[in-house]
C-alpha cells in the first residue's frame, strides 16, 4: 500500500517541477470552483462581521477575527487570480458596518454558540471546496493555491474545534452502538 504522505509529497513536488509550464486556459470545473469558492468566502466574511458586530465574549471575537483575516487574505489571492485569468466576479454581500453588540436586540443576534457552529459549518465547506478544486485542477499554479488555502482551512479548523470543546459548543451525533455490541 502506498505511503499517503509519500503520494502527497510527489504530488507537490510535480507540481512545483511544472510552474514553469505553459499555462493552459483554465476549463470550466475550474472556473466553477473558483467562483463558487470566492462567493463562499465573500459570505463568510459577512458572517465574520455580523458576529463581530454581535458578540462581547473575547474569545469569541478573536476566533472572528482570525476567521476574517484569513477568509479576507484568500479572497484577495482568488480575486487577482480570477480577474488575471478573465473569471467575471460573482456579485456578493457588501461589506457589514461597524456596530455596537450590546445595542443589537437579544432575540435578534446570534449566540457565541450559534456564531461558533455558524464558522464551524462555513470552515467544513471550505474544506470540502479546496478538495474539489484540487481534483478538477490540472494546472499547478491553481492546485498549489487549493492546497494552501485547504491547509489554512485545517489549521484554523483545529484551533475552532479546541474553542469548542472547551465551552460545550461542539455538536456531535449520537452514539452508534451496532446490534450485538456491548454496552459499556
């Protein structure tokens, strides 16, 4: 069976031999990934400062605004890539003013915990998405750009779950326990 890492390495190893490649138009599962992609991470970042504007816990705040920087930094590489190689831009949600979380009504603004499982969700599909361009990709400049942006994806990922776990925030399914199993 072959070595998973060793299978990765090459890959990325192949992949850094052709930068040098001439570059192909990209073909439309690229382009579809991309614009998916860019529009998912332009509707992060408006959640990102919805919660911002929302929540008082500290810990919470900081989670957001590493989300942000992150999301906003990929969205910035994906849209000069995009606009380089002749991608129209979506249209997406404008940009959240600034307010005050304590002015927001109760029944109206998310809970620490909502906002959590909220970026937890959005960090999944990001995931998922980087992995799907990965595969459609054939050029390596593009491929390179999918796996850094999954490796944020992971890294932040872990520091979200630890956050999580430690305030109860986690949502996880019920136990299986398979006919015959025992109980213990």
């Amino acid at each position: 069976m072959p070595n998973p890492f060793e299978a990765f390495w090459n890959t990325i190893k192949l992949s850094m031999d052709n930068l040098d490649e001439p570059k192909n138009p990209l073909h439309t599962g690229e382009v579809t990934t991309c614009w998916m992609y860019y529009t998912a991470l332009k509707e992060a970042i408006s959640y990102e400062e919805l919660g911002l504007n929302t929540t008082n816990d500290d810990e919470v705040r900081e989670m957001l605004h590493d989300a942000l920087n992150m999301c906003t930094a990929q969205a910035t590489i994906l849209e000069n890539f995009m606009v380089q190689e002749g991608i129209p831009l979506p249209e997406v949600s404008s940009r959240k003013p600034k307010s005050e979380g304590s002015a927001v009504p109760l029944g109206v603004k998310l809970t620490d915990d909502q906002l959590a499982n909220g970026i937890s969700l959005k960090v999944a599909a990001g995931i998922v998405e980087c992995a799907a361009g990965q595969s459609h990709g054939n050029r390596s400049d593009l491929t390179i750009m999918w796996i850094r942006f999954q490796s944020e994806f992971l890294t932040f990922g872990f520091t979200l779950k630890t956050l999580m776990i430690k305030r109860g925030w986690l949502k996880v399914p019920p136990y299986y326990y398979p006919p015959g199993m025992p109980n213990e």
